[in-house]
C-alpha cells in the first residue's frame, strides 16, 4: 500500500499517522486551488496540517516548463503536526516539468501519480527529459500510478459540451476528487464549493463536478490494481473548541482588527500591492463594517505617511509591506519614532535583497527591523511563527503601538502568510481591552505635548480638540513643549528617552517552548521556524540529547531573563532563514556565543536538516537521513499540543 | 462631514509664540502674514485647522501659525494629509510645500492628491531654488540657472507648477505672489473651493535667487505685466490697455491693444474659470511674449475623494454588522468536543 508513510507498500504495515501529499503541476494547472480545497476536506475530517505552497513569481509562466512549476505540499496527520512535512509521500504530477521538479524531494518507495497524457515529446523536451521517464528506470525507486488523466478528464466532462481546452482545465478536480477518495473524505463540500463558485455558470459547476466524481469512482474501481488503496486518517487530538483553518495574512488581519476593537480605534490601513503581503490588505478592504479604512496608495512612502497622518488625527494607522517596501517606508518610520504616534507595521519577509525571490520565504529583514533606520531610531519588533499566532501577535502589536505611542514592527514571512493550519477559535472577550486615551485639557498652565506618563509615552492630542493647539514634526523638539530644538543637551535627553522609552517596555519571560529550562543545547528560533525547530528538537531530546527549543516572539526589547536563561545551557544554536541575524543581535545584546545554522534557499527548514545539526552537537548521535525522518517520527508518542 | 462652525478670530490669534527663522527679507514673510490675514476673513477656528508640511524653507510655515501642525518629511506631506482628512475629514487642511519638495522628490504625491481630489488647500511657494539645502537649481529653475551643482548653467527643462497641477487631474489651480495683496483673495477662493485647491505663489528667495519674479513681480513698475483673471471678467491687464483675444483658428492667445476701454470691439476674451481648455492655455502662457496669468485659472469642483469613501463605506456596510466573534468564526469550521481527545 503505497500512499502510506513510511516507504514501506506492503498491506501489512499499520495505518501510518501523518501523511505529506504534494500536488504539482503547471502554474495554470489550478494546484494552489486544488492544495487549498484539499486542505479544506483535510480540516474537516478533523486531520491536523500543515501547508505549504510554493509556486513561481510568474502569473501564467509559458506552459510546461521547469520553471513555471506550481506546488502545494500538505503534511497532515491524526497527531500534532507542525510543519508541512519534509519529504512528500504522495506526488501528484500534472506534467513532465512538475515530476522533473519535484521527484528528488520524493521520499524513496514513495508514490507518484502522474497525468501520461501531458508526457508528449513536446512536454518532455520543454522539460529538458532526454527520454519519458515512464519508460526508464526515473521512476524505479516509487511506486508509480500512470494513466491518462487527461483523456479521463474529457472523458468525464464530454456531456457538458466543453471543448477541448475548457474541458481540461477540470484536471486539477479530477485529481482532487481521486485525491479525496484516497483518504476517504467526503465530496459534498467540494460539490457545494463548486456550485457556489460558479453559480453563473451552471454547466462548468456540473462539469466539475462530474471530473470530481470521476476521479473518486476511478480509486473506486482501481483500488484492487495496486499500488492505490485507501488511507483513512483518524482525526487528530486536539483541544476542544470550534476551529477554522487560518493562513498568516488573515490571521494578521482578524487580529489588527480585534486589536483596533480592544484600543477602541478605527483603523486606517495604508497599503501598497507586494507580494506575499498584498493578502492582508485584500482580506481588510472588505471589512468596513469592522471601522476599518483602507487606502490603497500611490507608493509604499504615501501607505506609510497617510497611516502616520491617520494616527496623528486620532486613528490606529497600519502599514504593511514586504522587504522591498519597508525600505521605502523607512524615513516615515522614522517620522512616527520622532513625533511618537502609534503605528503597526507588518512586514511579510520575502528572498533577497531588492526583488529577490518575491513567492519565496525568508527571515532576513530582522537586521532591518532592529538596526536599519538613520538615527537612533528604536522601535519594538515581535515576530509571528505561525499562521495562527500571528493573530495574536498583531493584537500585541497594536497593544505596544497605541501603549507607547511608537511604530511597531511585526514581522512575518511569506511562509505564515500563505500557509494555512487549524485554528481554535479565540473568543474575542478573553483579550484584555487597551482603551487608547487622548489628551483633551491641557495638564498645566503650558500645553507640554512631550510631558510623558508612567510609561515614557507622550499623550496622543487629536487635532480637532479646543485649546490644544500644538505642532509637531520631524525636527528634534524640546523635551516638554515639543517646540524646535537644536540644544545640544535636550538632543541628548531625547536620544536617550526615545531609546529608555522602548527598551524599557515590559516584555514577557521567555519560556522554553520545548525540553527543559536548563541543558547541553539551547535552539533559539523566531518566526515561521518554530514547527521544524520543534519538531527537531522533539525527536533530539527522544533520542537523549540534552537540547531544548526556545522561541523568541519579542525581539525588541528581548525579554529580560533571556540572557539567564540561555546561561543556562552550554552551547546556544540560532536556525535562521538568513545569514545569521538574530545570532547576531543575541551576541551584541546579551554578550552569548551563539552560533549560526542558516538557509537561504528560499524554503522553509526541514526537520531532518535541524536535526542533524542538533545531533552533531552530542557525540555519538546521528541525525536521520531523509528517508527515515519520517519513520523515526512516528515512533514518537503523540502529545496533545495546542498551538 | 459636519459644516464648520465660523469663529471670530483675529490675525494676532493665529500668531504662535516661536520666533521666526526665515531670512530677513525672504518672501515668505509676506505669505505667512497674507495667510493669517486670510484666516479670520475665513472665519477659520484654529482647533479645526491643521497646517502640514514638507521639508524645505515653506515647510517650516506650521510652526508660525497657532493651529495644529505637522511639520513632516521631504515631499511627503500630501500622503501624510490625505491620512489626515481620511481619518478626520472634518479638519480643514492647508498644506505647505515648495518648488523642490512639492514637484521634485514628491512630485508623485502632489499628483496624486490632487488626482484623487482630496479637500484641502494647496500652497506651492514657487521660489525657482532649493533654499534650505543651500541654493542648488530645483525643478522649476530656469534653464542656465547658476547654482553650485549647475556652475555652468543648469540645463533641466523647468516644470511648469500650474500646468503639473492641471495634467494630475486638480479641479483648482491658482496663483499669486508673495507680496502681492491679492493673495488672500486667491486664498479665500481656493478655501471656498471643496476639492483639491492648488495655488502655485511666487516666493522671492533673497539670498539664492534674488529677484527672479522681477519682470512682473517687483513692487513697482511690473504691474502692467501681471494680468488678473476673475471669473466673467475680460482678461485685461497694463491698466486695462491691452487685453488677451484668442485665435480660435489657430489655438492660442494673441495681445491685443484696448483702446478706450472698449473690449468687446478689440475682442478680449471673458475669463471663465470653469474652462479647463482655457486654463491650460493660460498656465503654459509664455511670460514675456505674454503677461503672467494670476488668480483663479481654474475652479471646477467635482466629489471630493473623502467624500466618496465615506460613501461607499456607507454603501458596503449598511446592513451588515459588526460582530468580531462572528468574523473570527468565518468561513467553514468544525468542533471538537471534549471527547476527542484520543483518536477516533
């Protein structure tokens, strides 16, 4: 039985308890919707996931090509699962190019499901294969399920007189519908999903539905011709409660709006379209109702300036970018930091510098976040790791924003914005609320804008308010009036306020996600490397290695104890998507030796890389080779975690 | 939007208590007091208007005026106010920019403020130079102007403000100068105006450009080189001599001579603002061959962009209502009850 994990397709191997499918095929092949309804079944069957889609910069790449290659990769299990899974046990191939791709990440014994109708010589050539490699030994280490898809597909959808092209275009549900009978899901949602999609066009609803059922009755009734059976998944342990999947761009969405709601504030979001961040602006346009404005700019500097205008006459202004774009918005930033006005700004990180990989993920705007500003110019950075902490993470950031009276960085990546995993359901009355409070009669005979409270913020006076009048502005200002000054000691004063302000903010302990609070290896992740750290570090610590997993939501100011805390362990391990930013932010802060494991590859960790790197550390340990992470992984107890 | 309450104000009480730090001389003197003076005409309430700004010599205009201020970055300021009137559109907004920061590094917002009509009064001090950075050749400077970065002579071709304004789409344009006591009527018209108001002022920059208006901006004797539009009025100037007529054949403004005041007979054209044709004709007019057009060029209003926002949120969010926990719980989702803990 080959769709079981681990390789092993013999009928008498247990029923495995986490599966990674990956569907690929060409970037007009519909993969990211086959992923996303996929996944969906996934959630309902009550499966934990995780998801990764991974597809190419260009819209419509020209057909057939390595390059214009389309993925989407779910790992999902009856247990806890927290990254989208290492190597695929299933492959779906549409295409020569997307088996070429994708077959190395394959795990051996694997299966693979490819479409013999696109294998033309055509198709073949444009994929740079010398020769089909369903005719030599390519294909020799899997399991191979080989048919025409194509031909089924037509087949399916002849009575709804679509022509030819229109009618292969319902490939991607003839696959998924095969796909849904693999693991023994139910198609009425997916028939519901389709009618609703195409309410105007009754007859490509029934079309796609008919290559739906289709591609399930063709498991049906193949099921006996190996190597396709059937895998049915129990659901996963985890808290009671209601649950929806959730990507990271909505989940910073529906947390910026529940934080707008717990300060009280309208919000105004300023945006500029960027990939991957142009998703949470989409998501915000249509929430009004919520008091939410969005402005859509002319550049990333008016997103920023009109956020910082909105926040100035009495609104929670939010800007949101990825790399390319925060360096635009950079001098505004500054501007918030100078004239102390509440801001969020989210940055979805992205590959590179300049364009760089603009759909592939990345940590390396944390130099920037922390560091990149002129001036001394600090501001609070957090960092989300996963879709569904970044709801919360965005409530945080409006909480330190309208609190301090500052701009906040929240920093995501394109891994969290696209990827999707279950989410319990917070209930929005177990936050605690933030009121923002504005100044409306003068505290003393002089109107002192900059006079400051218990925390080092200055108050917030919307113009508009009676006998307040007041300016403010980019040049450094008196300490109390707020009026332009250039004297050298009320510089100074500023400096080091603007500087006590932030660092002083009380920021939570940081606990140790995983292990124990003292030992041989600390792992210190931050961001969307949190499932693969985890998941690492579970495995190490089975094996007996003294490591634990600590993951840094505040990355300025660090929480306090982190330097005792990381004391307590000998050696200290940073993994980054980057070349080694937060090592080097924990060294000039907390004066630790910590060392560097990084990747710029534009993909996410694997578990058995970081697990390798963690085993070298304990002499005598080996790291899994890929093949076997898996099966080591489900020798492991099932710990019910919440996310 | 509320209709703003008139408040009695006189120009002493939109003084602040800061020194001001412009050159002596410098012709923003004279802005600063014409817009102050315009101010109680305006019957304007100064906890209801802000004055936002750039980076440049205009740009430190707020921090003279007793209202509320935002002095911001280079170029910037229209994004900053567009936020400004989105989350308030009640505040009456004047914007503060120059030559450089208004048409150079942020010329890209200057168009789109007024592309997309935001409400608020625009005011460019046209000085032909980059004042606060020490007197380099700015947008709008001549060919062959003399600066430090153009020792030789600059050989940018200069923007036309005027012209800029009306390509971006303003349903306003004006102009005055510095020192001329027209400027608040300009000024009052441009409040008047709901939309985008852009008024391009000719500002004399004594230390880096001295006099460079001179030909039809000195205090005396260049008069007869300044022709001021009014709306429904015959477009007269040099003491009402000479007059502009139009080649309706050939697309342009001739000079025409007004003998004994009889317009009509030497077919002077009657000025009519809402004649966006026209008004591109006049702000392109060559000054030399012709006479400076100042005034109101243009006055056009059309919807406001804050006001179609508010619209259409009004719109979309009629019958829907605001319900967090709902929104938190959208889309398709499953329970899991408390039994579940093992798997089924």
């Amino acid at each position: 039985m080959a769709t079981q994990a681990p390789a092993a397709s013999t009928d008498s191997s247990p029923t495995p308890d986490a599966i990674v499918v990956r569907f690929a095929g060409d970037s007009g092949d519909g993969m990211q919707l086959t992923g996303g309804q996929f996944t969906l079944s996934t959630a309902l069957a009550g499966n934990d996931l995780a998801t990764f889609p991974d597809f190419p910069a260009e819209i419509r790449a020209p057909q057939g090509t390595l390059f214009g290659v389309s993925a989407f990769q779910i790992n999902f299990g009856s247990r806890a699962i927290n990254t989208a899974g290492d190597a695929p046990d299933v492959l779906v191939a549409m295409n020569p190019a997307a088996l070429k791709v994708n077959l190395p990440a394959l795990k051996p014994g694997g299966l693979v499901i490819v479409d013999t109708g696109e294998f033309t010589k055509r198709n073949l050539d444009k994929a740079k294969y010398d020769a089909s490699p369903l005719d030599d030994d390519t294909l020799a280490p899997f399991d191979v399920l080989a048919f025409d898809i194509s031909a089924r597909t037509l087949e399916a959808v002849e009575p709804f007189g679509l022509g030819k092209k229109d009618g292969l275009r319902c490939k991607n549900m003839w696959t998924l519908g095969l796909a849904l009978w693999m693991f023994d899901r139910p198609r009425e949602p997916l028939h519901d999903w389709l009618n609703r999609k195409f309410a105007k066009a009754p007859d490509i609803a029934a079309a796609n539905i008919a290559a739906l059922d289709a591609g399930h009755a063709y498991g049906e009734t193949a099921e006996l011709s190996a190597p396709l059976k059937q895998v049915h998944l129990p659901p996963a342990p985890s808290e009671p409660g209601l649950y929806r999947t959730i990507t990271g761009a909505e989940a910073v969405s529906l947390g910026l709006v529940a934080g707008a709601q717990l300060a009280e504030l309208p919000m105004f979001f300023g945006g500029y379209p960027i990939t991957p961040a142009s998703a949470i602006l989409h998501h915000l346009a249509r929430l009004k109702e919520y008091g939410v404005t969005t402005f859509q700019a002319e550049d990333e500097i008016a997103a920023v300036c009109a956020a910082i205008g909105a926040s100035y006459a009495g609104q929670l202004g939010v800007t949101s970018s990825s790399g390319p774009g925060i360096a635009l918005k950079t001098e505004a930033l500054g501007l918030g930091i100078m004239t102390e006005l509440p801001l969020v700004v989210v940055n979805s990180q992205r590959g590179g510098p300049s364009t760089g990989l603009p759909t592939k993920t990345e940590q390396s705007d944390l130099y920037q976040a922390v560091y990149g500003r002129n001036g001394d110019a600090p501001m609070p950075v957090i960092a989300a790791r996963s879709p569904g902490d970044a709801f919360e993470v965005a409530i945080e950031a409006c909480r330190l924003a309208v609190k301090y009276m500052t701009p906040v960085m929240l920093l995501t990546d394109g891994y969290i914005a696209n990827a999707a995993e279950p989410w319990k359901v917070p209930d929005p009355s177990s936050f605690e609320p933030f009121p923002a409070k504005f100044l409306t009669e003068p505290r003393g005979e002089v109107l002192e804008p900059y006079k400051r409270n218990e925390n080092g913020s200055r108050p917030w006076i919307k113009p508009g308010t009676p006998h307040m009048m007041h300016r403010i502005g980019g040049i450094e200002k008196d300490a109390t009036t707020g009026n332009i000054s250039y004297d050298p000691a009320n510089h100074q004063l500023m400096t080091d306020t603007r500087r006590d302000k932030i660092a002083n903010i009380p920021v939570p302990d940081q606990e140790v996600a995983f292990g124990e609070t003292t030992g041989k290896l600390a792992v210190v992740g931050w961001g969307s490397t949190y499932g693969p750290i985890k998941q690492a570090v579970r495995r190490s610590i089975d094996k007996g290695c003294s490591v634990s997993h600590i993951h840094i939501r505040h990355i300025w100011p660090l929480p306090k104890n982190l330097g005792e805390l990381l004391s307590g362990f000998d050696r200290v391990l940073v993994p980054e998507m980057n070349t080694g930013q937060l090592k080097t932010v924990l060294r000039d802060q907390l004066l630790v030796d910590a060392e560097s494991l990084t990747k710029t590859s534009g993909q996410p960790f694997q578990i058995a890389e970081l697990e390798e790197a963690i085993c070298a550390y304990f002499d005598g340990v080996k790291g899994n080779e890929g093949g076997e992470v898996q099966a080591n992984e489900q020798q492991l107890p099932s710990p019910v975690e919440s996310e | 939007m509320n209709a703003p309450v008139k408040i009695e104000t006189t120009l002493k009480d939109w003084e602040t208590d800061q020194e001001v730090r412009w050159c002596p001389g410098c012709g923003d003197y004279a802005i600063l007091k014409a817009v102050q003076r315009t101010l109680p005409q305006l019957g304007s309430d100064p906890a209801n208007t802000v004055f936002i700004s750039g980076i440049g010599c205009s740009s430190r205009f707020p921090y003279y005026i007793e209202s509320y201020g935002f002095h911001t970055i280079h170029g910037r300021a229209p994004a900053v106010a567009t936020g400004v009137k989105l989350a308030n559109p009640d505040l009456d907004v004047w914007l503060v920019t120059g030559d450089g920061d208004g048409l150079s590094i942020g010329g890209n917002h200057m168009m789109h403020v007024l592309r997309r009509n935001v409400n608020m009064q625009i005011m460019l001090f046209n000085n032909e130079i980059y004042g606060l950075t020490k007197g380099q050749y700015s947008p709008t400077s001549r060919e062959g102007t003399r600066t430090p970065t153009s020792p030789i002579g600059s050989v940018d071709h200069p923007a036309n403000p005027c012209a800029f304004a009306l390509g971006s789409g303003a349903r306003f344009v004006g102009r005055g100068i510095d020192v001329s006591k027209n400027l608040p009527d300009v000024l009052n018209a441009a409040h008047a105006h709901q939309g985008a108001a852009f008024v391009e002022i000719f500002q004399n920059c004594i230390v880096y450009n001295k006099d460079v208006f001179d030909a039809f901006a000195a205090p005396k004797g260049a008069e007869g080189q300044q022709l001021w539009l009014a709306d429904g009025e015959p477009m007269l100037f040099d003491k009402g001599e000479k007059g502009l007529a139009f080649d309706a054949e050939n697309l342009h403004f001739t000079v025409v001579d007004v003998v004994d005041g009889d317009w009509q007979a030497a077919g002077v054209r009657v000025h009519n603002v809402k004649n966006r044709v026209m008004a591109h004709l006049l702000a392109e007019l060559p000054f030399g061959e012709f006479p400076m057009p100042l005034g109101v060029l243009y006055d056009d209003p059309a919807p406001t962009y804050e006001s179609a926002v508010i619209a259409e949120r009004e719109a979309s969010v009629s019958g829907k209502e605001a319900n967090l926990a709902k929104l938190l719980s959208g889309g398709q989702t499953w329970t899991v009850d408390g039994t579940a803990a093992d798997p089924v």
